[in-house]
C-alpha cells in the first residue's frame, strides 16, 4: 500500500512545480528532507531534494546551503551524482542532482551476498575515484555508506556528498552526531573534527563491508558500534588479500596515518598519480550492465538517510538484483586484476621485463612480463596480454578460469611453483567471461608463496607462450 503523502508534497497539491522542476513522484525520506523523481524543463529524469522548512527558516542554514551548494557543483563527474542545481522557490530551498539508474550497494548485498574478486576491485577504485573528485572540490562527504553508493549501468556512483556537510546544521539544531555508526571515523565518534580523512576511513570500511557482508566493526546499538570503532581491531577475515593490506591502512585509528583518497586509487591501480578522469573511463568501459535490464533504482533517493528497504507495493524495489551482480561479473572481471598483491612500494621497472608473441585459434597475441617482485618468499607477478589481430579471442580457452597453470620454475633445481591459493582459489586473476577483440589489453596477476629468497632471475611458464627464462626479481 501506497504510504499517505505528507502535508506540503507537491505531488499532492495544486502546486506542480518546484521552481523549473516537475516532481514525477517521491522517492523517500529523511532528515534532511524529502526526495523526488522529477523532470527539469528539457523533459529528462533529475534527482529533486528538498530541504526542511523548519531548515529553511534559519538564516545559518541558508547562508551555509548557498556555500556548500556552490563547493558541491565545482565537484568533478567522475563515478558521482553530480550537483546540477542550487536554489528557492519561496520558502522551499533545493538541490538537484543526476537521476542515477542503479539499486544502492546495501541492496546487493543483501539479496546476493558479498562481492569477490574483480566486482570487489571495481567497486574499490570507484569510490576511491568519487572521494579523490569530491576531496579535490574541497569537500568532505562525512556519511560514504554502502546505501550512498549506487551501481549503475556505467558503474559505482557515489551520491549526497552535497548535503552531508548541510547536516552539520540539523546537528547543532538537534544535539544528534551525523552519520552512520558503522561506517563513522573514530574521530568521528569521538566529537572531534573531520577532514576527509574520515572518508578515506569510511571507504575501508565500506569495503570490508562488500567482501564479506558485515561492517568490520560490526552492528547494534549506535554507542557499543562507535566504541568499537574508536578502540577494536577491525574484523577482516574473508577479505580479499589482496585488498586488506590497503584496507587495514584506511582503517588506521589516527587520521594522520591513513592514505588520502588520491592515494588509495594510485595504490589500487599500481600507478602514481593517477587521474581521476581516467579511472572513471577504466571503471565505464568495463562496468557494461546488460542492455535488457530492468533495473530501477531510486536514483539518488537516500539523500541523508530517506529510507528506501522495499518498494510501496510490497515488493522488492530492485527486483532483478541479480542482473547488477552478472553484470559485475561478466564486465569488471578485466578491471584491476593487476592489482598489486603487495600493495606497491619499491621502484616501477622502465618498460616490460621480456615480452613474446603467439598464434592461437586464429589470433595473434602479445605478452609482456611487467614486474616480478619479491617480498621475502612470496613473489607477485604482473602480466599483460593484448589481442593484437586475427579473429576475437575467448581468453578462458587458454588460460581456463584463472591464471592459476601460469607456473614459476627455480632454474637451479626445476622445481616449479603454482599460484598460491586461499579460502578455495587462487591468488591470481579471474579471466572476464566476455569475448575481446583485436587491441583489447587484459593485464594479469598471480602470487606465489615459499619461493627462495636468494633467485635474483627466475623462469615464468605461461600457457600458450611457454618458459620465459631468467626474469630479473624486484625486490619490494
């Protein structure tokens, strides 16, 4: 049924209009205000937030509204809802963002359970992506939860970042701490200032959240959460290795310590300074949903918390959940798997190690050996292969599944080492369940343990390309 619409909704009175706005219906709730689909004069579908009158009527929110709105719209649109619009229509104050079509992460993972592997890669580099655009603005989200972060068509879009600091006025108004326990910095929970330090903290936490299904501080009544948040360890068994080194470091309990969100993208992607421009290209070109999804999401409809749960009609709101989670799989699968085990350091080898060319199925492709690096008997490995020409190539016919038959072979002896393996796979790459065409580019990874830590050359056996002898190790 159908919840009975409140006194002042636009939607149920003779006005139709919020300034150039038509609000088509609305899509939820919260402190801050109501939310509504809504038209703009050209016809397309835009996010409608309207601020509370009692909000309105006090000149310290309006001045605030008119200085955080203007920080908000020199925010970058890189994997965001961008701010389109600031204004009043009379006493009725508003923000209009992008209509985002995508159900909101929480969602996903309550109905599938936690990302794995390259989804899980995706999803990190972007929101560090979206926190890196928003901290360059100058702005600090201060509520970065899985229900802000919508996956849409084109990938993760992280949304409310141009009211978050706007609840500091309904904070001093009500004497309540803005945000979500589970996901607040514990700066944060102990009343001392933010800086977006508490983003990067936030994002750690967000993380932990999609790989295993619960927040790393756990739930229940908000003081016991923000206790642990301020003085527990962090519960991250079941996380990606992969990740949690870079995680653990988000989560650091002094601000001064954790990495800024340029930062995490740099580490995740394996590069220095990388922009946030083209991450946001890497995360669309391989964030591909499938063209007859019937997803709708409530686009940008949490704003500072509007509930969304399940739809009106009794049903689930984001009914085919699943479509999001095959998409993730079959279109993140490339992104990322370079990922550095290690997490970086050391000094970045000038061009390929070695590289080689093969023929298979009718195609001619390009390996290069990147970086093999040490760290003491555990060895990293970052390959890359390009389709150069010839027909479009199914990669799992010669890698199968995983790089998992990629082997590492101790000259000396002839010993060989496979991929180590953890919680039932490899410490490798997941092959994209996709065909590629001529000049796409997958890079790879594997790690292997209990290698000898005195090899400064050591053979790579790939399959397709066969024994690449004597490749300089690195050490981290």
């Amino acid at each position: 049924m159908d919840a009975q619409p409140s006194a002042g909704d636009p939607t149920t009175t003779h006005r139709r209009t919020i300034g150039p706005y038509v609000p088509v219906r609305r899509l939820g709730e919260g402190g801050m205000g109501i939310v509504y689909l809504a038209t703009d004069p050209r016809g397309r579908q835009v996010a409608l937030k309207v601020m509370r009158p009692e909000l309105a009527a006090q000149e310290e929110f309006r001045a605030r509204f008119r200085k955080e709105a203007e920080a908000a719209q020199r925010v970058a649109r890189f994997c965001t809802a961008p701010l389109l619009d600031a204004g009043h229509d009379g006493d009725r104050h508003y923000l209009v963002t992008e209509y985002v079509d995508g159900p909101d992460l929480s969602s996903v993972i309550d109905a599938q359970g936690p990302l794995a592997g390259s989804n899980l890669d995706a999803l990190a580099v972007g929101v560090a992506t979206a926190l890196a655009a928003i901290h360059e603005a100058g702005i600090v989200h201060r509520d970065l939860k899985p229900s802000n972060i919508l996956l849409s068509p084109l990938g993760p879009r992280v949304i409310d970042f141009g009211v978050a600091q706007l609840a500091d006025t309904l904070a001093e108004r009500t004497g309540t701490v803005i945000g979500t326990p589970s996901y607040m910095s514990p700066e944060q929970a102990r009343g001392e200032p933010v800086s977006s330090a508490a983003d990067v903290f936030a994002w750690g936490c967000v993380i932990a959240y999609a790989a295993t299904g619960r927040p790393p501080f756990g739930g229940g009544a908000a003081p016991e959460v923000l206790y642990r948040v301020a003085h527990h360890v962090p519960h991250l068994t079941g996380l990606d290795e992969r990740l949690r080194s870079l995680v653990e470091q988000a989560l650091d309990k002094d601000p001064g310590r954790r990495p800024n969100a340029q930062r995490l993208l740099d580490r995740l992607l394996g590069r220095e300074e990388v922009a946030v421009e083209a991450a946001t290209r890497i995360v669309s070109d391989i964030w591909a949903a499938p063209a007859q999804t019937t997803l709708r999401a409530e686009g940008a409809a949490k704003a500072d918390g509007a509930g969304t749960g399940t739809d009106r009609r009794g049903g689930r709101r984001w009914a085919p959940v699943a479509a999001v989670c095959g998409a993730l799989a079959v279109s993140a699968a490339v992104l990322l798997v370079a990922l550095r085990p290690f997490g970086g350091g050391g000094t970045e080898p000038k061009g390929p190690l070695t590289a080689r060319d093969a023929a298979f199925n009718g195609s001619s492709l390009h390996l290069t050996v990147d970086a093999v690096r040490r760290r003491g008997t555990s060895v990293s490995v970052q390959l890359t292969v390009t389709l150069k020409d010839g027909h479009q190539w199914w990669p799992k016919d010669l890698f199968g599944d995983q790089v998992s038959d990629a082997a590492l072979v101790d000259p000396p002896s002839g010993s060989k080492f496979t991929p180590a393996r953890r919680d039932g796979g490899c410490l490798c790459s997941t092959l994209p369940a996709q065909w590629l065409q001529p000049s796409d580019v997958i890079p790879l990874y594997a790690t292997y343990t209990g290698v000898p830590e005195d090899l400064e050359t050591i053979g790579l056996d790939v399959p397709g390309f066969g024994l690449f002898a004597d490749v300089p190790v690195s050490s981290e």
